[in-house]
C-alpha cells in the first residue's frame, strides 16, 4: 500500500508487510520516515492511498474487535499529570471489555492486579503515576493494554524519554510478555537497539521499507552504539 495525506506528498510508498501472530516486530527509522503512519494505517486509523490494509482478516478500517488491541500512542499522557493511581490507570484497560459505563466485577479487579504485578509495579499500585520515573510511567500504561487481555500490542515510541537502562529493562518485559501470552508485538522507535536482541524482526521504514529481516542481518554501521551487546 501507498499512503499520503490530503493535499501532500506520500509519506509511504509501495510498502508490503505481514506481520504472523506472536512475533515481535520492530518498525525502525528516522523521525518523519513513516513510522507512525504506517502503525495507523496497520490498526485502520488512517486509509491506504492505494492498496489495502488487512487486521487479523478484516479491512482494518473496518475492524471490529478493537478489544483484541492494545495500543500506546506516542508519550501517552492522559493520566500522568492527574492524581490517578496505577491500580487506577490499569483498570481503564477493562473498559473495552466492560463498556464504559460497566462496573468491575471481582474478575476484573483480578485481571487489574495480574497485569500491574506483569509489568513489575505490584509495589507502587497504588501511588500516584506522576511521582513515578518515566520507565515506571510506561509500564504503567502497558499494564493497562494488558488489561484489556489484547492479541496484538502495539506501541509507538515506548523509549522515548526514558533512559538506557529503563529502555533495556522495557525490552526485555515485552519478551517475556509475548512468551508468557503469546501476543504479538509491534514496537515503533527510532531507537531500536534496546529491542534489537529480543525481536524476531527488524523493520526500517524510510519512506518505504529499506530492510526487512534478522536484526542480526544488519549492516554494522546501521547500528546503534548505544546499545552494543558482546
């Protein structure tokens, strides 16, 4: 598929990819490349110029089990600068599952707590999340994607703000959450060594995909020396 928005040039040209239930995908390039784009025409929230765009068999605009997504917009911030606890912002993830106006059940509030103790934040479920450090904050809204139990997690710039260390520990949750649940990860950075260890495939998007494969496969000054493993 191609896309462009009204009135611009294309921001993605002839791209062609299939992502397979349970991988862990990551979509790398630079600012402005079509990152985002590309993760909102896959979920259906923009329309491809030319070509098609499919979510598990459906028109992903016309998908209709939003349920059996989670999805973390670029620094998500609702949440981070309200006195909201993360027990709080968690249980927001039912919502899809209970309808807005639905109230928990014991099953739900049991599903709240098995996704705050998945990220690591059983310690702080109940604090408040703007007093927490920018990696704590991303776990936190993972735990509410997983509350909602998605197939397919998908998140743009998770990393960015948040330390090496923070970046790595992120990286490694998301493993073991596709091992543990089989779900599968789509993770959009432009930063993409923390992950590059653990996914299976390694996407680069300039304006159309330039590699598609092993992150193993890379070319050696495409790497970031930030991130360098022995």
């Amino acid at each position: 598929m191609s896309f462009a928005y009204p009135g611009g040039p294309e921001v993605l040209h002839e791209v062609d990819l299939a992502v397979e239930p349970g991988e862990f995908v990551a979509i790398a390039g630079p600012n402005g490349g079509g990152k985002t784009t590309l993760l909102r025409v896959a979920l259906g929230l923009e329309q491809p110029t030319r070509g098609s765009a499919a979510l598990f068999g459906e028109p992903a605009a016309r998908f209709s089990r939003r349920a059996r997504i989670g999805y973390l917009a670029q620094r998500a911030r609702l949440g981070i600068d309200a006195p909201v606890s993360v027990r709080e912002l968690v249980s927001t993830g039912r919502v899809s599952r209970r309808g807005l106006f639905g109230l928990l059940t014991a099953g739900d509030r049991a599903i709240v707590e098995e996704s705050i103790e998945r990220v690591g934040l059983s310690a702080h479920a109940s604090a408040v999340l703007a007093r927490l450090s920018g990696g704590q904050q991303q776990r936190a809204f993972i735990g509410k994607a997983l509350a909602a139990q998605p197939d397919l997690l998908v998140l743009d710039e998770p990393t960015a703000g948040v330390d090496v260390d923070a970046q790595e520990a992120l990286a490694a949750l998301l493993e073991e959450l596709r091992r543990d649940l089989s779900v599968t990860i789509l993770f959009a950075s432009h930063e993409f060594g923390a992950v590059e260890r653990f996914v299976d495939r390694l996407v680069l998007v300039r304006g159309a995909i330039v590699f598609d494969g092993d992150p193993a496969a890379l070319p050696t000054t495409w790497h970031d020396p930030s991130h360098v493993h022995s």
